[in-house]
C-alpha cells in the first residue's frame, strides 16, 4: 500500500468520511486537515483515474478543488475517457531554419507546443491561421459555479479563488483556445483540467473559449478538441474533433527493407515475451525514462497503468535492451534506459526511429511477420503468426491461448514500423 492510500485511510477514518457520504452525499475537508498526514499537494492530485487512493476507488470516490486550501469528496463523474485516435495521420515538417525545435529537442509540453505552432498543426487544427499565444501559467479562478454529475444524482459546486493552470492559450480572430498539453499516453484524463479553465476564460471574452487536449510523443501530436455543450455543467464535454499529425521521418520502404536485410536474429532472452501492443506507448515510457529513472509505482501513476500494465511495458521494453530493472536505495523497484537506450535516444529524428525498428527486427518472430507482411501486401492473420512465433523458440510461452494473445504484439509492432513510411 503506497503512502497516499495509507494517509488516506487514515483520513477517512479520523474524518469518518464514509459515513459523512453516506448521510450527506459529500465531504468537505481543508488543505490543513490533510496536512496533518501527508503533504496536501502529494494527496490530491489525480490526473487519471487509476492514480486515486485505493479508498477512493473501493467507494466510487474522486476530489475537487473549490478554494485555494480547501476540496469536496463525493461520487463525482470527475474523469473521461480518451476516444480512440483517428488512423488518419498528416505529416508535416519542421521548418528548416529552426535548428532548436528538432524532435530530439522536444523534452516539455511548452516546447512541443511551441513545435505544433511552428509547424502549423495548430493553425491547421483550429482553422484559423491568424493565433496568436497569450496567457498561460497558473492564476486564480475566480467565482463561479456547476453541477455534477454524481452516483446519487446531480450536485452543485461552488468555486471560489481556487487554482488553475493553463498550459497554452492561442487566441484566433474568432475564438479563444485553451490548451491542455502531455507527454504521456494514457487512458483518460481528468476534466477538470479542462473545465475550470474554460469556465473562467468563458466569462472574461466574449467569443467561444475551446477546449483543447495536445498530447505529444514521438514525434506525433495527438490533438483532441472539446466544447461543453452545457456551460455550466461539467459532464457534457462533448468531442469536436480528433486529428493527429506526425513529423516527416522521410523513412521509405526501401529503409524497412534494408533492416530485413541485415537484421541478425538473437537468441530470445530469459523475459516475458511482450504482452504490450501498443509501440507508441513503449516509446513514450522510453522517452520519460530518458529524462530520469523512475520506480514502478511512479511509471504506474504517471501513465495512469495498472501495476500489470507496467509489468507489461517494463518488461517489453527490457526484452528490446533498451531498459533495466534494479532497485534504489530503500529497495524500490526502478526502471532507467540501458546504455544502448540511451544512445538511440540521444539520435537524430529518423536514425532514432530506424534504430528502434531495429533492435525489434532482432527477434525473430517479428522479422518474419514483417517479411511475411511485405510478400503478402497484407497482414497475416493470427494463426498465421502464431506459427511463426513457435518457431522461433519464445521464453516461457506455452500454452495456444497465450501464443494468441501476443500475437496482438506482433501486429502492433509490424504495423508501427510500417507506419514510419512517409508518403512518397
């Protein structure tokens, strides 16, 4: 049980919060209420809905901001779903000139902002070429007010001076766009993010205040734009529109073929085969990792992960040598790139993304899936790759249904690597 989950119950229980919800729907407690367990900044900051505390979670809990130093626990639909990314994807380019914003440069949500502007994915994404960046930064809300949707029917909350952080706002010649900016993929994100924001941007101009969630990994821009159908209410955030943008590689066919060809198969290592599909998300925990190391329980919270997912992504990235598991000083699990890791993040755009290809292309079973899928024009079926994996002599993977279930892997892997291929 990590230290949150602990302070918390202890909370709940000085506090008796439960019976507090069960009487009266809600419970509201103050900065300096929590202050005597664990620093309030570290108990009550939720991003995704998995970082609650294992309390919250148990009872369908989640906690808002209303004041500076003061929340209100209840039932709250406080969090959202991403919807899936559109498969179509535009391709652009960095203008030639700016040496400073190279894709191995883009370290923070403020300069992959700033990347998307130079680039036009904003211009192009809000349909309006004349934006210009204004405020950002944190600042106070204001007063203002909105219900909520809760298990016990719909709540009123009253905000007043609290908090708020934008990342970005560009301001066109007809809207206002309010920027929510990440470096990791996750599953859902918390509205509030969104909300406050908007509702306070929304009473100080007078034209439409948008919305808008970038995420940026890889070298591709994710961007979701929301509008509240209901000003004044917090669950009807609706999606406008999903579009994602990836900057050129100029990788051709001729470059995938070229790794096919000198690819040397390894022995398969003393690890899990990868139960991870998704590439882009690796990727994105090799690039975190590359800013520091982190222990399992941080990687689990940042991504919003279930401790098996994070034995998942840590484990696929592991059997590609491009990360290690040790333990720090107080016994930690902790996760950092290897030295090979390292070296292939540290290389130019397109030499990094063929380098990744590469040590995948290592491994059998996904060298002939590639070559299988290059010969046919299409994907093999599952059946088909799970004859090519029991050929190559995997690590512990016995049973049929396990040999199916990774095949998803292989899928996933072969069709990001045929992804990088830049239109010609």
């Amino acid at each position: 049980m990590g230290l949150n989950d602990r302070a918390w119950e202890q909370i709940f229980e000085k506090y008796h919060i439960l019976k507090e919800l069960s009487d009266k729907g809600s419970f509201s407690i103050s900065a300096n209420q929590i202050k005597e367990f664990r620093e309030p900044r570290l108990m009550t900051k939720f991003d995704h809905r998995v970082n609650l505390p294992k309390i919250f979670l148990d009872n369908g809990l989640a906690i808002l901001p209303v004041t500076r130093g003061d929340y209100v626990i209840s039932s709250f639909e406080a969090y959202r779903e991403f919807e899936e990314p559109s498969g179509d994807v535009r391709r652009v380019s960095i203008p030639a000139y700016l040496q400073s914003l190279m894709p191995q440069f883009l370290v923070s949500e403020a300069i992959s902002l700033n990347c998307a502007h130079a680039c036009g994915i904003l211009g192009d994404f809000l349909e309006d070429e004349a934006i210009v960046p204004t405020v950002s930064g944190r600042m106070g809300s204001g007063d203002f007010a909105f219900d909520i949707n809760t298990a016990s029917g719909v709540k009123r909350l009253t905000v007043s001076n609290s908090q708020i952080e934008i990342d970005a706002a560009y301001e066109g010649i007809h809207s206002l766009s309010l920027f929510e900016a990440k470096r990791d993929l996750s599953d859902d994100f918390l509205v509030r993010q969104l909300y406050y924001p908007f509702c306070v941007w929304s009473r100080r101009v007078a034209k439409p205040v948008k919305p808008v969630f970038l995420i940026f990994s890889n070298g591709i821009f994710c961007l979701y734009q929301y509008r509240f159908a209901v000003p004044g209410s917090y669950n009807s955030l609706e999606l406008v529109k999903q579009r994602n943008y990836m900057i050129e590689t100029e990788i051709a066919l001729a470059d995938l073929e070229g790794l096919l060809n000198t690819a040397c198969p390894i022995r398969e290592p003393d690890i899990p085969f990868p139960q991870a599909n998704s590439m882009a998300r690796l990727i994105n925990l090799i690039e975190l990792l590359h800013a520091k190391p982190m222990t399992k329980d941080e990687i689990t919270s940042r991504y919003g992960f279930d401790s098996r997912q994070t034995n998942y992504y840590t484990d696929a990235g592991r059997y590609l040598e491009l990360m290690e598991k040790d333990r720090d000083s107080e016994r930690n699990i902790i996760f950092r790139l290897s030295p090979l890791g390292r070296r292939i993040m540290k290389m130019p755009y397109r030499e990094r993304q063929l380098a990744l290809a590469a040590q995948v292309l290592r491994h059998r079973a996904f060298k002939d899936t590639l070559k299988l899928r290059l010969q046919c024009g299409g994907m093999p079926d599952a059946a088909a790759i799970v004859r090519i994996m029991k050929d190559a002599d995997l690590y512990h993977v016995d049973a049929d249904s396990t040999y199916y279930r990774r095949s998803s892997t292989i899928t996933g892997w072969v069709n990001w690597m045929l992804g990088l291929i830049g239109e010609r």
